[in-house]
C-alpha cells in the first residue's frame, strides 16, 4: 500500500488537482439464533477512489490496488475521463472549492474490540438469546452485533492530509411470539441502537439488560387489541422518530435528490431550491440539525469524503428551512450553501450528497408533560414497517408497540399500530417535544441510494415528540 502523504508523485501532466482517498475496513457479524450460533461473516475490504480535475471537467476512477504504481494507473484512467466528459459536466470543475485542509479523527473509545475475544463476543449473545426463552409461546429469538473497524485517509495535491479512524458497533435482538394464529415481534430497534464506540456501546444502549423485558411485551402484544382508527394526538418514542426523520425530513432535504439526480431509483423530493429560507416545514418548535460533531453518533466525522471539514448547522430552525444536505459539488451547481455531506459507501463509490447525524434538537417538556397535554391520544414505539413516496411527500409507517393516551395517562396495550400524513404539513402538527433527558442517540446502517446503489451508515438523535390530530389506523384495518 501507498503510504506516502504527497501526492504530487503520483500526478502526471495535464491534471490541474487531484486527491487520493484509500479505506480499509474490517468487518464481522456474529449472531446467535434460537441458541445456536450462526455462520461467522468477516469481510477485509481495501482499496482507493482517485479524482482528478483537468479543466472544466473532474472524473473519478477507483482501484484495489492501492501501491503507488496502482493509484497513478487510476489517476491516469480518471484524467482521461475528465477530459474526455468536460463538455458534458454539470458544473465547471473550476468552480468547486480548493485548498489544503488537514486533521485526524477518531471514534472515542474506551474499550477497544480487540480486547474482547471472539468467543467472549458469542457468549454474550447467547446469553442474551437464551434471556429471551421466558414463555413457550416464543417461537422465534436471536442476539446479532455488527462490528467495523474502518481507516480512512485522504490526500489532494494541495497538501490535504486528513487520517479518519471509525469504530462502528451495530447490537440487535429480536424476538418472536404466535399464538392462536397471531403473531407479535419486538426488537431492540432493528439496529437502531447503532453507536461509534468500542465494548462499552453495549452498556450505553442497555443491550445486555433488556432482554426479557422485549420478550414479555411480545408475549403481551398477543392478546392486546388491534390499535384503534381515526384522527388523534400521536406521541412518538424516539426510536420510531428516527426513521420519520430519516424519511420526512433526511431524504426530502438531499440537494441532489432536489436537482433531479436521484429520479431514476432513488425518486424526487417535494422540496424546490425557492423554498429556502422561507419555507414552513414544520412549527415554531421544530429544529433540525446536521451535526458529524457528534461524540459516538453513528455517522460522526471530521471531514467528508471530500475533504470538506463538518460543522454543526441549522437545517431547519423554528420551523423555517434554512439549507439542504448538499456537499461541494451540489452547492456549486445550486449556488447555495450545504454542508459536509459529500459521503461514499466504499472505496469504489464516488462522494454524493448523503445524510450523517441528523438530528431534532430537544425542547423543554418532560414525558409526563407531554402526556399531560393529550386528551386522547396514542404512544407508538419502534417501527416495523414503512412505505413513502417518490417525492418524499406521503407515508405510512407502522409500529411494533402502542399504547393508549387518556386524559394523559397511558392505557390499555394495542397491537399492530400505523399512521399516516403528508411530509409538507406533517411538521407543522408537531405540539410537544421533549427534553433533553427523552433523547435517545440512534441510527441505521443501511441507508440506500445512488446508482450505482450506495449503503451507508447515518445517525439520528431525538426526544420523543407529540403531533396533533394524526391519522391513526390498526394493521388490520
């Protein structure tokens, strides 16, 4: 592997800039079902994706050879295709941003996972499992973690030189009752629980102490009701409000997907480039954060796959949409201000405009004031299924758990809960957010996009939220 910093040895003529990105990522997964260990998966994946500027034109060019000798054959291959593509570019090379920045980041942690052996690893999640085996009416019960250890260094012939190291922890259980022809699941938030951190990631997201608790509400979720329909006050636990985020707010707010990049697969957004800085997304108590700054959040980082250094920005605050998630390329096309979003899935994917941590900023009322404030109502928690449209704009998403709000307290269990709404007014009912003590730091490794198909990690941070007058239905409605 190449290990010099100056890539001014790899250049050859005719190429004005270009930059050097190699990862290297080793990943496992290990799971344990129904007691019995699943095949091991390990995947050792390196390589490095070249980008060049010549002119008006940049291309990009990936190799698995990462020897000085591989990078320049890459560098040379991407020179060609700028020049040859330069007519055809939607944005002058010359226009997009330039110059040396460097820094280093790291995932804090303070157990590393190479202190825990192997077989350490299987015995928790065969602990786990088997704290799952409390009722025969359990058919179904399995402990998984997803571990990556990944580097990532970046160079430019501006002297950039930035050294990205990430540990990534992805714990989940999921458990499984039938009786009598139903069938109930609960899951630690389908992988939801995703942190950056070593051993101690278990501890943080109570991995090792919820196990029996999930198996009794599956097991309660058997003879509760099917959730009731019709318009209500809906209060959303914060791993269910990780995926309205992601898909309502996340998705719409791409600047690429906004310029019609993403139409083919991935689909549209409601949202136009006017709307900025005056649009109403949502109430005066909605504000929406892009933040890789974020200690342990999944998607933390100190620069983008750009080279882009991350800050903290308001995406929407009180209500009013500020800026999209567009990285350098995207905001030199719209000639608007983005954020550090330019992100790859691997070393053969070019950077494209991809969420990190997204998060709700919390608000000042505790759970029990939020309860308070409902009349009728229902609590939803950790979703099971979801459907949106193209333009981001109409959804549907069900629950695994709920429970009934009457005269703000919670009620009788209901099974197989689901709402409704429309992105575009959606926000807008938002009536209660929570303090800082409802946030739960949550994530998911597989958010997809791009053609060719990108999977990549985002983080999501939220309180629990309260939306008026929700269009709420049961799952056998």
């Amino acid at each position: 592997m190449w290990n010099g910093n100056n890539i001014a040895e790899l250049m050859a003529p005719g190429m004005d800039w270009a930059s050097v990105r190699i990862l290297e990522e080793d990943a496992e997964t290990l799971s344990v079902r129904r007691d019995l260990l699943q095949p091991v998966r390990r995947k050792l994946d390196r390589g490095a994706m070249v980008q060049v500027r010549v002119g008006a034109g940049q291309a990009y060019a990936a190799t698995p050879d990462t020897s000085a000798a591989g990078l320049r054959t890459a560098l040379l291959r991407a020179r060609d295709l700028a020049r040859a593509g330069a007519a055809y570019n939607l944005v002058d090379a010359r226009s997009l941003p330039r110059g040396a920045r460097s820094g280093s980041y790291r995932s804090p942690v303070r157990q590393p996972w190479t202190e825990l052996s192997l077989g350490a690893r299987v015995e928790i999640l065969q602990s786990i499992c088997q704290s799952l085996a409390i009722d025969p009416r359990i058919v179904d019960r399995e402990a998984s973690l997803m571990l990556t250890l990944a580097r990532q260094r970046f160079f430019d012939s501006d002297g950039s030189v930035v050294d990205q190291e990430f540990a990534l922890a992805s714990p989940d259980m999921v458990v499984t009752a039938h009786e009598g022809g139903q069938t109930q699941r609960r899951s630690h938030g389908l992988r939801g629980y995703c942190r950056q951190g070593g051993v101690e990631v278990l501890e943080e997201v109570g991995f090792q102490r919820e196990g029996r608790a999930l198996a009794e509400e599956a097991v309660a979720l058997l003879s509760a009701p099917e959730a009731p329909s019709g318009k209500m006050d809906l209060l959303l636990a914060p791993d269910q409000m990780m995926l309205q985020i992601h898909e309502s707010i996340g998705h719409p707010l791409e600047l690429d997907r906004i310029l019609g990049d993403e139409r083919n697969f991935a689909g549209t957004s409601f949202v136009k480039l006017d709307m900025f800085g005056s649009y109403r997304y949502g109430s005066e108590l909605l504000n929406v954060t892009f933040d890789p700054t974020v200690p342990g959040e999944y998607a933390s980082y100190a620069f983008d796959d750009e080279g882009t250094p991350a800050e903290r920005v308001y995406l929407i605050r009180d209500g009013v949409l500020e800026r999209p998630l567009g990285g350098a390329t995207s905001q030199a096309r719209a000639g608007m201000a983005g954020t550090a979003n330019g992100r790859a899935s691997s070393w053969n994917r070019p950077p494209i405009d991809r969420m990190a941590n997204l998060n709700i900023e919390p608000g000042n009322s505790s759970f029990a004031d939020l309860l308070r404030g409902v009349e009728k109502g229902i609590y939803m928690r950790t979703n099971c299924s979801w459907s949106i449209d193209d333009a981001r704009n109409k959804f549907q998403f069900g629950c695994e758990w709920a429970q009934m709000i009457e005269e703000g307290h919670l009620t009788k269990l209901v099974r197989n809960p689901c709402y409704r709404g429309i992105s575009a007014t959606f926000w807008r009912s938002l009536k209660g957010v929570g303090a800082r003590e409802t946030v739960s730091v949550l994530g998911t490794p597989w958010c997809g996009k791009g053609e060719p198909a990108q999977i990549i990690r985002v983080g999501h941070a939220s309180p629990v939220c309260l939306f008026e007058g929700v269009d709420v239905f049961g799952g056998e409605s």
